[in-house]
C-alpha cells in the first residue's frame, strides 16, 4: 500500500523554511558577510581589532568604536550612555553589533576597593547593558549581537571575583536578549575567551605575578598546564567565532556562550 504524501507546511513555516534555506546560501560563498554593515566596539585593542579584521574579510563593511579609536573609527566611551548613543548615530544603519570593550580586575575580594569593583561592573557590565539596549532598539529583523564575554563567567575563579561577576552578568544579558529579540528575528550571542595572546593576557599574569610573590613570567607556564591545547588563543581565533556567528552558516544559533580556550573548562 501506498503510504500517503505528507501535507505541505503550514504558509507561516513555509516561509520560514524559505528564508532560512535563502539565509544558508551566500551569494558569494568567500564573502558570506557581503552587505551587511558591522560595529565593532573595543575595536582599538588587541581582540576587538582581529575581530574587526576577521568579518571585513568576509565581506563586511566594518566600523570600528572605542574610547582610543583607530584612524576613521567612532570615538565611544562603552559605559557612557550619551556616548553609546552618539556612537550608534554616527555609524547609521546597521545589519551586526559585536560588543569588545571589556577591562580586568584581579585580587581577592577582601582587598578589592569598591571604586575598583564599580570599575570592573562598569568597564564589562555596564557598557554591555548600554551596547545591547541600543543595538535591540536599531538592528533589524537577520541582525546579530555578539557579546565578547569570558570563561570567567562560566564560575568563580579565586583572584578573579570582580571580573568573574562582571562576565557573568554579560552572560546572563545575552541570554535575555535572546530571548526578546528572537521574535523579531535577531540572533544574540556570546563568545568565552579564555587565555588569549594579548597584552591584556601579559598584564593578567604580571599581577598574578605579584600577588603569589613569584616572578614575571612564571604566570604562564601555570595556566598552560591547564590548557588541553598547551597554548593560548591568536586573537584571528576569536574574530573567526565572531564572523562565524554573523554569518548564514549559524542561522539557527542564538542564545549561546560558546568556549573558545583549548578545552580549559572541559578539563
């Protein structure tokens, strides 16, 4: 016996299948990212500018946002309200937002002034919460948001408090912004970093360094024993999720906190 032909999609998943088949299929394969429009905050340091680098290669006009800009850049302080706005104005129209700006705190809570905690919630925290209201407020339906946040802020570390909460706290702002900006057809994201090779990742260590009363350099041998891949992340690495979570190929990927650190926090 014949076995009946499946009843065709309702027209609403009709076009969703359409679009998402249309989404998976760039027109140039090379350039996936070609025609969309990218701001790129933090883009004056070390992570921020391969990132940056990574979706103008694949096709994207790229702007680039950060208190210290590069040449043509939007000056941008991320934790100043006006000026996040401003920012936003000044790049116009835009298709994908990935959110860079970030500082570190290291030390035990106990000894931690509560300017430098304030410091800490204002550099990573504050200025992803004025970042994300302002790209959900401008991107359009096929827009993505990516959060550069971090392992720490997958669990607590020791000498790391201020930070760890601080990355957290990005972690579960993305996730909200999932969730409210899906129906509009916005995919939000994060990325985790751990230990990338940058002088954010030097300083890390010299205080570190300090605080166990050991010498420069001696920090690093420490966290590569940790590492599976015995190494640090190039930040290319970084900047290739991000392009990746910009374009086609991760259509149906939003709401995650992706690891990028050589298994660290498998291991």
């Amino acid at each position: 016996m014949a076995r009946p032909e499946p009843a065709p999609p309702p027209a609403a998943a009709a076009a969703r299948t359409a679009r998402a088949d249309k989404s998976m299929a760039p027109a140039d394969p090379s350039q996936p990212l070609l025609g969309r429009v990218a701001l790129v905050t933090g883009a004056g340091g070390t992570i921020g500018r391969a990132i940056a680098a990574a979706l103008h290669a694949q096709g994207a006009q790229t702007l680039a946002a950060d208190l210290h800009p590069p040449e043509g850049g939007i000056a941008m302080d991320g934790a100043d309200e006006a000026s996040v706005a401003s920012a936003f104005a000044d790049a116009g129209a835009l298709t994908d937002v990935v959110h860079a700006v970030g500082s570190l705190a290291v030390g035990p809570v106990a000894d931690m002034p509560l300017e430098t905690f304030r410091a800490t919630l204002d550099a990573n925290l504050v200025s992803a919460f004025l970042i994300g209201r302002e790209a959900a407020r401008r991107l359009p339906a096929g827009g993505t948001l990516t959060f550069v946040a971090s392992q720490a802020g997958y669990r607590g570390g020791a000498l790391w408090g201020g930070y760890c909460a601080a990355k957290s706290g990005v972690l579960r702002l993305a996730e909200a912004l999932a969730q409210e900006l899906g129906p509009r057809g916005i995919r939000v994201n994060s990325v985790c970093p751990g230990m990338v090779d940058s002088p954010m990742a030097v300083e890390a260590e010299r205080l570190l360094a300090h605080l166990h009363g050991a010498s420069d350099g001696s920090e690093r041998g420490r966290y590569l024993a940790g590492i599976p891949l015995g190494r640090y992340a190039d930040p290319a690495e970084i900047g290739a999720v991000c392009a990746f979570l910009a374009s086609p190929a991760a259509s149906y990927v939003s709401g995650a906190a992706i690891p990028i650190d050589g298994g660290e926090v498998s291991a």
